[in-house]
C-alpha cells in the first residue's frame, strides 16, 4: 500500500468514533486558523477544512454539528449553504457551485491521519 501521507502527520480518530452519516469536528494544528471535519457514510470517509468558501467562517453552529436535520447536507451556520458530504459540493446557498477544501488523509489501523499541516 503507497503511503499519501508522511510521518509527519496528525492523527484525528478512530473511523468508528464518527457515526454512520454523521461528523466530527477537530481543531486547528497548532498555530492554525481552521479545523477539521470529518464525515463518514458506511465505509466511505471524507475530511474538509472547517470553512465556508463563501466567506471562510467554520460551518459548525455547535461543536460537532455540521448535518442538516434530515442528515443530508454538511450546513453552513453563518448562511445555511448546503453541501453535498461526499463530494464537498455546495448545492444550495450564496456559494452554490463551489466546494469545501479537501483534506488528503489515510486511514492507518482504523486511525484517521491527515497531514500535520492540515487545517491551517
């Protein structure tokens, strides 16, 4: 298996710490402006700087809570953007078209590694 990360990497959590078609949210690396989220839907992960491309605020409106209520959509608080969780998609809202930053990450003993510079 090729290695995308290298050793200087960050790890976030265990895969199933993340609910099914749920997410999680994690703080910046040290000295960093942006987090983290991360969403998982079976087997299929995806992790996402923590901010909107319509204005860069964190989409979180509470700590962990970025899905709609119908656990469809990640949701912009500051303006209620909808996007796609898979994809990082918007498909509703001021950034319609657009699309969350893509974190590359690698999942190592179920353990969910991101570079150490992610989400600055």
């Amino acid at each position: 298996m090729e290695t995308i990360i290298s050793t200087e990497a960050r790890a976030l959590c265990r895969v199933e710490e993340i609910a099914d078609g749920g997410t999680v949210g994690f703080p910046p690396a040290p000295g960093g402006f942006s987090g983290l989220v991360a969403y998982r839907k079976g087997e299929d992960v995806k992790v996402f700087v923590n901010s909107c491309p319509h204005i860069g605020t964190p989409l979180d409106w509470m700590p962990d809570q970025f899905m709609s209520r119908d656990g469809k959509y990640i949701i912009c608080a500051t303006h209620g953007a909808a996007f796609a969780p898979l994809t990082g998609e918007c498909l509703l809202g001021p950034c319609k078209g657009d699309y969350l930053d893509v974190v590359k990450f690698e999942i190592r003993d179920g353990v969910i590694h991101v570079p150490a510079s992610a989400g600055l």
